[in-house]
C-alpha cells in the first residue's frame, strides 16, 4: 500500500485522539480509491456496536471539519463508521 498523504495522516491522528475523548478506541485505516485522487477512511469501534449510525458519522465528519481544509475534505470519497460484527470481524 503507498503512504497516505501528509493530510490523511494529519486526519488518522485527530480521529484517533477525537475519538478517545470520547471514551471511543477505534482501528482506523485508509485506502486510495483506484484511477483517483480521493481516499475511503474505515473507522471500526467496538463503541460503535451502541451508537447510531448518524451519530457516528456526525462524530466523525466533526473531527475531520475541524482538522482538514475544504479542498483537502473534498478528497475523502466517505468516513466509513463501523463496529467490527458490521465490518465482517468476530
């Protein structure tokens, strides 16, 4: 896999401190989306198993407004909020 963009990393960490302060540990990766410039982040959480899907997503782009710039935001094709049985983990 190549190295995430400087911003994607910036954006891993913030949703990684983001999240713990809200009492929520997550895994987070990346990957490119093929023949573009745009990037799928996967956040999966065990604490997710318990919060609603428009609130997970509300966390999340919350984290990334207050990180990212607008021109680096419209790069993220989606933030994927998961619990791990919805990830396909056991």
């Amino acid at each position: 896999m190549d190295r995430a963009p400087q911003y994607l990393e910036k954006l891993m960490d913030a949703l990684d401190s983001g999240l713990r302060e809200r009492g929520i540990t997550a895994k987070i990766e990346w990957d490119r989306i093929e023949g573009s410039r745009m990037y799928l982040v996967w956040v999966v959480s065990k604490a997710f198993a318990n919060i609603p899907h428009s609130m997970r997503q509300a966390i999340v782009w919350r984290i990334a407004d207050e990180t990212l710039t607008y021109d680096k935001l419209l790069r993220l094709s989606m933030i994927l909020t998961l619990a791990p049985t919805e990830a396909g983990e056991r």
